[in-house]
C-alpha cells in the first residue's frame, strides 16, 4: 500500500467506524487516538482518518485545540483538498441556489451541509462575507476567498470573524477585506417584496439573517391590515416584510439603537412613512410595559437571540422562551396570532414547543382563551439539513392563532 501523503489520524478501538462512513461530519476528541504525535499536529491540517483496523476512511481537517477534532471533507481519500476541489463545492452550492432565487441574496455555503465544514458564506449581490469558523477554513482562506469570486463573479469578498464558534476553535476575531472593497455603506437587501439594510462590516453575524425569510414570509400573509409588533426584530426582518404586504402599521423593538437605524433605513427606503415605528429596550421590559399599557396587536412576532447556545444554558433557556411567551401572548388581540421563533441548537423543536405553550397558557390563563398553532417552520432552503447532524437544523418557528 502506498503511504499516505497526510498524517494519520484513528479511531478508538471502541469507536465505530459506522458513522463517518454514514456521513457524520465530526469526530470528536475522545473517539480518537490522541498521543503526543496527534497532538502535535497543526491546527487546520489535512489528515487520513483510519479506522481502529488501519482501513482509511476519510480526508479530515483537524485541529487538536477543538472538541471536534476531525472534520470530514471527503471520504474519498484519494481526493486533493485544493482551490479546485473548494471550486467545485462552490459550484455545487451555487447551482441550487440560483434554482431557488431570482436575485443573488442568500446563503451561498451552509457549512457542512454544502460539504464545506464550519464555513458559512452569505452573498448580497457583489459582495460576499465569508465566516471561516474552522482552522481549516482559516489555513485555506485564500484559496476559498478566490474560489468564491470565481464561481459567483462577486467583486468584494469580506472576512467576517464575529462569533463563538472561532473562539471554541481557538481563532482569533480580526475581520478584514479579502478581495475587493468593502461597501461604504449598508446594502440594500430585496427580500419579501421588502427592502433591508444590511451592514456587512459592523452588525451581526454577516449582516442580515437569510434563515427567517419562509417565516417572514408566513407572517407576512397573516399581516394584510394589521397592526404588527416585531420584537427582537433586529433591522426589521418580520416587520418590514409584514408592511411590505399590507400590514396597518407596524412596531420593530430591539435592544441595538444600530439594527433599529437599519430597520428605519429600510422602512424609508420603501416609503412607510409613520406607520412603521421603533422602540428600544429590553425586550422583556418593553413587553412588560406595553402589557401595562394595554397595548394590542393583531401579529405579534418574537424572534429572541439563541437563549439556549448549548445544553448547559437548556434550561435557562427554556425558561426564557417561556417567559417570552407568557409576555407577549395578552398583546394579541382575539383571533390574533402569535409567532415564537428559537435559534437555539440545544433545544429541540419539542422542548421549544412546550415551553411555548406553557408560556402562552401562563399568559392566557385568565381570559379563558386558547392558541392553535397553525404553522412551524424552519430555516429556508439556502440553509439546508445535514442528515447526520442535528444543529444544522437549528432554526424553529411556531405560529399560532389565539
């Protein structure tokens, strides 16, 4: 057998090779054989993985500083791991989402479900910002950077290293401009017949959330007319689009004076006018208070930040969504609807559901009304699944009628 060009990496005895060859994306560190060697091995390196039995599995990019310490990029092990094999992932990528889009706006690379471990890509138009959450991705970011303004013809690609995932890899959180320019200002974003504004060098993430547009479009349905409350609404995502179909008027509150410039900017740009407001605060304080103020609302929408990141915060968690839920569910006015929406990893859509319910049961209990929900959803389909990995399905939304 010819030697392997790459270090060698195993599986524990105990470990089944099952599931890498299923399509597990991960291996972590305790299912492998960590001695002084692997250790040693440069974060971002491509490996072989083997088996316990000496048999190759896969092409991983490790990093010893990590609980995930072996990303599969391909079981084929005869593969090279270069700018052309990053082309054609590209390729592959882009190919579903022209099917699906009209405009380029959206997620271009949903990390391992478009086969790129720990890499997220979102395109507005010309430019693209690249979140390299993965040492590999960071040794390899040239190469992906020029890989990218090939395939898509986007002049401006930008590094964005915002976020915990870097930090738990042991990467740093210096962005910059990798090919091109960044905007001098926010970018305007088509999305729902609404427009948003996105800054792609200082607000959150890579500037605006593609994931919510199914459900910013849902909601949107239930808004013709309607008096609409966004909470947690960031630049506008569920209340721009509600006025773009018809809403009455519509109230974005979020904590970030920034996002709820941007919200404005967006409802200026598309001509609202008074009808769309901001209000900032804590959330939790602003709902108390309009509950005080006998405020209400035909649409109430909350889509909070991750209460529940990981399986220590579960708990905490759960109880936020709850508390989210007995607060907003008296703003509903009868036959109103109520949309809770969770990015969180750790709970599942069954433990966000219940804590939901227990939330709106809480904040009903004397009015002697009941919700139906009429409608969950997830993340849209430039944020696809991976089979073998539950938190690539992250996204949660529940719909119901009170």
């Amino acid at each position: 057998m010819t030697p392997s060009p790459f270090p060698v990496i195993r599986l524990k005895p105990k470990t089944s090779p099952k599931a890498v060859r299923f399509g597990a994306p991960w291996v972590y560190d305790n299912e492998l054989v960590t001695d002084r060697r692997t250790k040693a091995i440069a974060p971002g390196t491509i490996a072989l993985l083997e088996d316990a039995e000496r048999a190759p599995l896969a092409l991983v990019a490790v990093n010893p500083a990590s609980r995930i310490m072996a990303r599969v990029l391909d079981l084929d092990t005869s593969a090279t791991i270069d700018r052309a094999w990053l082309t054609a992932r590209l390729t592959r990528a882009l190919a579903l989402r022209t099917r699906l889009y009209d405009a380029p706006y959206y997620r271009l690379i949903h990390a391992e479900a478009d086969g790129l471990p720990g890499v997220v890509i979102d395109r507005f138009g010309d430019t693209c910002v690249i979140q390299p959450n993965a040492a590999w991705a960071e040794v390899m970011l040239d190469d992906l950077a020029a890989a990218t303004a090939e395939v898509t013809g986007a002049r401006n690609i930008l590094k964005n290293a915002s976020g915990r995932a870097r930090g738990l890899e042991g990467l740093d959180d210096a962005s910059s401009v990798l090919i091109g320019a960044a905007p001098d200002a926010p970018v305007q974003v088509p999305m729902n017949g609404a427009t948003y504004l996105a800054d792609l060098t200082g607000g959150q993430k890579t500037g605006l959330f593609f994931d919510q547009r199914p459900n910013h479009a849902f909601a949107a349905r239930l808004s013709q007319g309607a008096r609409v409350l966004d909470v947690f609404s960031h630049v506008g995502g569920f209340s721009l689009a509600a006025m773009a179909a018809g809403a009455a008027s519509a109230l974005a509150v979020d904590g970030s004076e920034p996002a709820l410039a941007l919200a404005q900017g967006g409802a200026d740009a598309m001509g609202l006018g008074e009808a769309f407001q901001t209000r900032r605060g804590d959330a939790f304080d602003v709902l108390t208070a309009l509950g005080q103020e006998g405020a209400q609302f035909d649409v109430v929408i909350c889509d909070p930040p991750a209460f529940a990141p990981s399986k220590k915060a579960l708990e905490a968690g759960l109880r936020a969504y709850e508390r989210t839920a007995r607060l907003a569910a008296p703003l509903v006015a009868q036959g109103g609807y109520l949309g809770l929406c969770s990015c969180s990893h750790a709970a599942d859509i069954d433990a966000f559901r219940r804590a939901s319910l227990r939330g709106i049961g809480r904040g009903l209990h004397e009015t002697g009304r009941s919700p139906q929900l009429i409608h969950t959803g997830g993340a849209g389909p430039d944020h696809p699944m991976h089979p073998q990995l539950a938190e690539s399905g992250y996204l949660k939304a529940l719909f119901f009628r009170l």
